[in-house]
C-alpha cells in the first residue's frame, strides 16, 4: 500500500471552499461520482476530477486500500468536500491523472500506434501512474505494447527489420521519409529506465548504435534544416533524441559502439578458418582475407551486413568453395546469435 502518493490533508493545504466555483473540472468529471480527486497543473495550480471510488478500487489495490482507511489516514477529509463528496487530494500531474482516469473507464483511449517514434512520450504519464498505483493489468498491456517495438530474440529482430524494409519499399513513392514513421530509441530509453522496462534496452542500445549523433531529431525538423540532414533522412537515415539521454546511457553508448568494434573483429577472425575438405584453399583463403580486410569500411549496423552478405548464395557468387562457403555461413549466422545475446554486456546495460 502506497499511502505516500496521497497528499495528506489540512487545511493549510486545501484550497479555500470560496475557490472551489472556479476550480478547473478536468474529464472525466462524472455528475454521479462520489469522490473528488484534486491534481496539480503547473506551479501551483489544480485540476479538479469527479470520479467513483469503486471503479478506482476495482483497478488498483493502492486505491482500495485507500477508501478503506479512516479519512484521517487516507488523504481525505470529511469536512473538505467539493460538490457535495469528499475532496482527495494527489501529488500527480493533472495532466498524466486524467489520461489515467480516462483509460480506466474507456480503455481504448491509450494513444497506442505501431512503430510510431512518439508512443514513449505519449503513454510515459499514464504508465508510471499505472505502475505507482498498481494497476498491473494496465502496466502489463502498455508494456507488452513497447516491448513489441523493441524485440528481445533475434529472430523477431530481424522480423522487425525486415518489415521495416518492406515498409521503405511499398511508400518510397509517396513519402520517401521515414522516420517519423518508425520507434525512436533515445525516448524509449528514456521511459525504459523510469518505468523498469529493461528488457527493451539492448535492442534500443543497439538501434541508437546505428545512428549518426548528428542526426538529432529535433533539428532534423526545424524549419531550418540543414540540407545535408534532409539529404541524410531522404536516403533512409533515421535520427534520435539524444537530450532525452542521461549522461551514464551516453557513457553506456560509447562503450556499446567500441565494444561492437572489437566484437566484429572476432567474427571477422573466425571466418579465416575453412574446412580440411576444401576443394580451393589457396583461393578460398585469400577471397575470405579480402573479407577481414573489407570490415572496417561497413556501414554501422553488423547485424544486417553480416546476415545479407554471409549467405551460402552469396558466398558461392564470391567463388567459395562449396564446403567453405557451409561453413562460414552457418560459422557467421551462429556468431551473430552469439552478438545478439552478448548485446546487454556490451553496452554494460547491467552496471
């Protein structure tokens, strides 16, 4: 029970019943409530929602522990009433209560949309009010939403990646941008971290691992845009929110990005070990050399260059021998498995 989210009463904290004519009503505002919730708005200032106790009960055991105290301990007082019901009043922003309130009674509310970049922003108030009050099965369907955004396997990884690509390819006629169209990960990061979502953060790391720090979000929209971003986001770059990083996540980025480096250097390695039964060792060698050679002129994304440039196909076009090119394909596809899951260490996601 979180008896702490309530303000407790006095009347040196309740507004002056002559005020309560022009208290704000904020919606839901409910003429058959039978409980007032006062919220704050800016310095000072308060928003007023008539609501019913029981529908609060019903979803939040914090709230149903509440109504059951006597009004001394509980937040209310019987001789604060507002309209005629007791008055609580509540520490939270008037403006992340009343999307609360609303999706309680109307659950279809919640601003879901798939993929789009501003879905952390607009569900943050709502989730951290959720997880605060306990209302778990509210948490869990807005978790379950974000988490889709950011796979935890690779598989769904690349199932994400591919769908994004089919994406680029259906619209690249009519809206050849888009960015606005896809999960941005320094906002997810940001919401990951003050709602416990940990499970989002390696995919996130890696993705924001993959843009270039100036293509900043908000500059990328400003009226004056450079042309060289416009150029950037037209040719399928995407940009990130990078103040919304603190400065112990940025610290965590610069580690991932070096320690992706080095983990691409391994894997790179391994790949100059060919199989005792190879028909072509002499140029087997040196086409797989030219491989280690290239790996540092690669775009910034290993998941993708080493999933679509190390298929078996591919490697007998590069005049690999048969049994070469099994084996450093299934060596390349089992290594990024290996960098998939070694994605939390390398971004030190667990410091």
């Amino acid at each position: 029970m979180a008896l702490s989210a309530f303000s407790p009463s006095s009347s040196s904290q309740n507004p002056p019943s002559s005020a309560h004519s022009t208290t704000p009503r904020g919606f839901p505002y409910f003429a058959d409530g039978n409980i007032v919730i006062s919220a704050t708005v800016g310095e000072g200032g308060v928003q007023v929602f008539r609501v019913h106790s029981s529908v609060l009960a019903y979803h939040s055991p914090v709230f149903a522990d509440m109504f059951s105290l006597p009004p001394s301990l509980s937040g209310t007082n019987t001789n604060e009433v507002f309209d005629g019901v007791p008055m609580v009043y509540m520490p939270d922003a008037a403006v992340d209560l009343a999307q609360l309130l609303g999706v309680l009674y109307n659950p279809s509310t919640l601003p879901f949309e798939r993929f789009h970049p501003d879905t952390p922003l607009r569900i943050r108030g709502v989730l951290k009010l959720a997880t605060k009050y306990q209302i778990e099965h509210l948490r869990s369907r807005i978790v379950k939403h974000i988490e889709a955004d950011w796979p935890s396997t690779l598989s769904d990884w690349d199932v994400l990646e591919d769908h994004i690509e089919s994406m680029k390819r259906r619209n690249r006629t009519s809206d050849p941008i888009f960015d606005a169209q896809l999960p941005e990960p320094a906002a997810a990061i940001r919401l990951a971290r003050e709602c416990d979502i940990p499970g989002i953060l390696p995919a996130a790391f890696y993705h924001l691992s993959r843009i270039h720090p100036e293509m900043d979000w908000d500059e990328c929209r400003s009226v004056t845009v450079p042309l060289e971003l416009l150029s950037n986001l037209r040719k399928g770059e995407r940009s990130a929110r990078w103040d919304l990083l603190d400065k112990r996540d940025l610290m965590r980025l610069l580690h991932g990005i070096r320690n992706i480096q080095w983990s691409e250097v391994i894997i790179y390695e391994s790949m100059e070990t060919f199989t005792a039964e190879c028909t072509n060792a002499k140029g087997c060698h040196t086409i797989i050399k030219s491989f280690c050679r290239r790996r540092d002129k690669q775009d910034r994304d290993p998941l993708a260059y080493l999933r679509d440039r190390f298929t078996f196909s591919r490697l007998i076009a590069d005049q690999l021998c048969d049994k070469c090119a099994t084996t450093i394909s299934t060596c390349v596809q089992r290594n990024r498995q290996t960098f998939w899951e070694e994605l939390p260490n390398l971004f030190r996601l667990s410091s």
